[in-house]
C-alpha cells in the first residue's frame, strides 16, 4: 500500500503560528499564595459589557447611523480617519464619563463595543480633536440641534414646562472666550457658560449654547431661549418657562408676554420687594403650604418693570435657634439680643415669585419647588456627563460637543427609563448598574456571542431587565417593516415616558413647521 505524501505547511506560515504561541508568564507572590499572570493584550474585551444593549436600543430606534451620515465632517485625504472613527470614538468617550480628549486613548484596548457601532478603530485624541476643527461651527450647531428636537419632538404633545438655567465651566488656560465673570466656584477665574433648557420632569436637553464667561446673566440666554420657542409651532410650546432670580427681570418677561408663553421666576431682594414683604407680614390671607411653609398673593410694580405683575410672596417661620440673633452695638461690636417679639419679620424666611399664571397660590409654589430636582440634573451633566471638560483653544468645539453630550445623555436617559419606567437614576448609578461589565467576545463559525461578567450586587435584576428589553426589541423588529423610523422611535418612547402617559395613551409623531 502506498500512502500520500504528508503536507507540509510553508516556513512562513510555522513562524507566524510560533509568534502567536508565544506568551510572557509572570510569577506573582499574593497572600493566597503564588500565582501566575499572563499578558493577552489582543483578547476582544471590554470593560463596558452591557453596552450592546444601547446600541440595540440605538440601532432598532434609527439613532445612531443618521446621526453620524448627516455629520458635516469631510475628509480629501486617503489616509484620513473614517468619519464613523471619529465620531463614535467621541460618542463612546462621552457614554464612558470622560472629560478630557486625552482620555480617548483608554478606549483603544476595547476589542468589542467599537466593532459593534460600526467603526474600525478607535482614533486617537488628536484625530477626535482635528476632525471637530474641519467642522463648520454653523453647520455643526444645526446637525447638532436638529438631532436633539428628533430625539424629543414627539413628546412635545405632552404637558410639560421648559427648564432655563446657566451654568458655569471653570476654564484653566487662555482659550476662546474664557471671560472672567460671575464664578462661585473659583472666584475671578476665567469661565465659559453654558445656558441650558431643559424639559422638565422628562429630563431631557432640548439645547446648549456655549459663551463666554461675562456673558451669565439672563439677557445672554434669552436669544437662545426665542429661538428655540420658534423652531416649535404654537401647540408645542411649553406650559410655561421657570428660572431663577436671575430671570425675573423686565426684559425676559416682556419678550414672553409678547410671544404669549407663560413664565414662573424667582424675584431679587431688592429694596421696593423688602417693602412688599413688610406689608405683607403683618396682613391676613396667607395659604398655608405645607407644614412649614405658607404664601400669599400679591402684585408689584418695581422701578424698571413696565407694568404691574402678579407675585407669590412664600414664608416658613424660623427654628427655635434663630430667636438669638447677632447685632452690633454703638462700637460696631456684635453681640446677642434676643427677639421677644414673636410676629418679628426677622423670625421668618422669605421668598417672592413672580408669574403669568393664573393658577392658585399652593399649585404655583408647587411648581417653583420642583425645580429644584431640575437643577440636580444641570449638575449631573456637568459633572458626570462632560460639560465641565473636554476643552480647546477655539470655542466653536466646545459649542459642538456640548450638544454632542447633551444628545448622548438624551439618548441613555430614555435607555435606563425603558428598562425602569417609575424613575430617572443618574449616571453614577445607571453606569454600573446597566453599563459597567466584564465582556468576552468569541468567535466560532459564523456565530459570535458576548460572555458578561457583572459584579453588581443586582445582577439577576440586571440580567431581568436586559432580557425583557431585547423582548422588547425582537417584538418592534417583527413588525419594523411596516413602519417608520419615526413610528419605532415613538414607540420605544411610549415605553421608555409610560409613567407621565394617562392608561391607554401612546406617544405619536409630531411634525414640526419649523424644523429642518
């Protein structure tokens, strides 16, 4: 009998496979003992397990890939980054809570959600840098701002109250429009701000504008703010605006007047409101609020208003402490005197509102409190979400990826609220708990799958909601050929805002006059 001749594998072939083998061992001394520690620096992990369900939830809602085609960004080289590069490393740098571009660079090692997006690679920080630098600022702002009112245009048939408020980036170097101006956090140091409207109680960023840092006040954020009432038609328009005392001046309230859109705003101290609060203390008609707090109905005209208005003087009587006060003597010394006096003004804590509601004196004090729950999440975007990083020579990237944040955290809180309706967790929460895992991925045949590790304390509620997501998802999928894009995102959204929704109500498309 005679056998075939034994194949024999080229030489190259034997010296790739011998460079593949090879591994370095490190023997480490623990306290459980020895053990050893190989490096596998080409292994498909990632440190982000569970985004696979956010990008499902961005594939199967016709987020993402628009998004990144309407992108004004062009390239003329050969060798240039592919555009989906660059702007899904940024989108994945934003979703990871990075704050500097530099941190772009720990990305790189992500062997699995980058594949996953659609990209080839992570780019490095420089390419992020220069790729938002060939953007052109107005074309960048409308890409920006027409992707932000898709995201949430079919909620505007909803009841809801717009949001205003600045907030202030402390800025360390000598960049564009880094103005000294109103800073409580580092006094006389240079700042940029960013004025914000917000949709309350849904908690999402209708807009972001970015300017310089003596431009705080009020009258700086009022262009933006008519702006953004223009691009709505009449019936979408909110019930009305809220702000702080930094917005109750005439001037806002005149240009709202005008336009016929209601407002809520708190009133500065000043000398003629102190006189309305002294008439006030002593005179009946107060409702009471609460346990605490009581109000009371009044109008005012200040020396700049043109015309009177109606306010909302609010009280709460002082604790037992505060009948010791401080005053200073004929030397200018302080010492203690005691209030024997119980209807004493100074006994009490006053505020005054200032509105275009008709809505009685409990319901206004009512909606004026829950702004501050809004103001929580200006603060989690700043601080956990980019808005007080990534910063550049030039201000026209800030302005841009400003909104580039402001839509990634748009998308992930309508994520977490799809996979818990009742309410809103902030990202130091949803991170870990929906975000944050160990994931493998292999390879056999033509079927890939993905090995997550989770060290939350809840992992079976975790593994419980991800599974009725993609139930949720392969159920929209089903029928994706019969509708729109616009119909499946409203769907997600009648799932994800169900909690604000009356039994039955689902949330259908809006077609905006205005909208580009």
């Amino acid at each position: 009998m005679i056998f075939p001749p034994k194949s024999v594998h080229p030489k190259g072939e034997l010296k790739e496979l011998s460079k593949k083998c090879s591994t370095t061992s490190l023997e480490v001394d623990t306290f459980e003992g020895k053990i050893h520690v190989e490096w596998e620096p080409g292994a498909s992990v990632t440190p982000m397990g569970q985004l696979p369900f956010f990008i499902q939830f961005l594939k199967t809602g016709c987020r993402f890939e628009p998004w990144v085609e309407d992108c004004p960004l062009t390239y003329k080289s050969n060798n240039a980054p592919e555009k989906v590069n660059v702007i899904g490393s940024l989108f994945l740098s934003i979703l990871s809570g990075h704050k500097r571009y530099a941190h772009i660079g720990t990305l790189t090692g992500d062997g699995v959600n980058p594949k996953l997006l659609g990209m080839t690679k992570v780019v490095s920080d420089d390419s992020a840098r220069r790729g938002l630098l060939k953007i052109d600022e107005k074309e960048g702002v409308e890409w920006m701002q027409h992707h932000l009112q898709e995201c949430y245009e079919p909620l505007l048939k909803l009841t809801w109250i717009l949001d205003v408020d600045v907030t202030i980036k402390t800025i360390y170097g000598s960049q564009e429009g880094a103005e000294t101006g109103y800073n409580p956090h580092k006094k006389g140091r240079p700042s940029h701000t960013y004025h914000s409207y917000m949709m309350a109680n849904l908690k999402l960023v209708l807009d972001v504008e970015v300017q310089p840092g003596d431009k705080g006040n009020s009258k700086h954020s009022l262009p933006g703010l008519i702006n953004l009432l223009n691009r709505l038609p009449k019936e979408c328009w909110p019930e009305f605006v809220r702000g702080d005392c930094d917005w109750g001046s005439d001037r806002v309230m005149s240009e709202l007047e005008q336009a016929n859109c209601g407002y809520l705003f708190k009133v500065k101290k000043t000398a003629n409101v102190k006189k309305s609060i002294y008439h006030a203390h002593c005179s009946g008609g107060w409702v009471r609020y609460n346990r605490y707090w009581e109000g009371k109905e009044s109008e005012l005209k200040l020396g700049g208003w043109e015309k009177s208005r109606r306010i909302i003087i609010v009280r709460r009587r002082l604790s037992g402490d505060s009948l010791l006060l401080e005053k200073e003597n004929n030397k200018k010394q302080k010492e203690i005197a005691f209030i024997s006096d119980p209807e004493n003004i100074k006994l009490f804590e006053y505020s005054v509102l200032v509105t275009s509601l008709d809505n009685d004196v409990v319901s206004i004090i009512d909606h004026y409190r829950d702004r501050a729950d809004c103001e929580n999440n200006f603060d989690e975007i700043k601080n956990h979400w980019g808005w007080g990083g990534y910063t550049t020579k030039d201000i026209k990237r800030c302005r841009i990826l400003s909104r580039m944040v402001a839509l990634a955290y748009n998308w992930w809180t309508l994520f977490v609220r799809l996979s818990n309706p009742d309410s809103h967790k902030e990202a130091i929460t949803s991170r870990p708990l929906l975000m944050s895992a160990i994931g493998k991925l292999t390879e056999s045949g033509r079927k890939k799958k993905i090995t997550i590790t989770s060290q939350h304390n809840l992992i079976k509620k975790i593994q419980t909601m991800q599974e009725d997501l993609c139930v949720f998802f392969d159920a929209i999928k089903k029928t994706a050929a019969q509708l729109t894009p616009i119909d499946i995102w409203c769907r997600i959204l009648t799932r994800a805002v169900s909690k604000f929704l009356t039994k039955g109500e689902i949330i259908t498309p809006v077609q905006l006059i205005n909208s580009s």
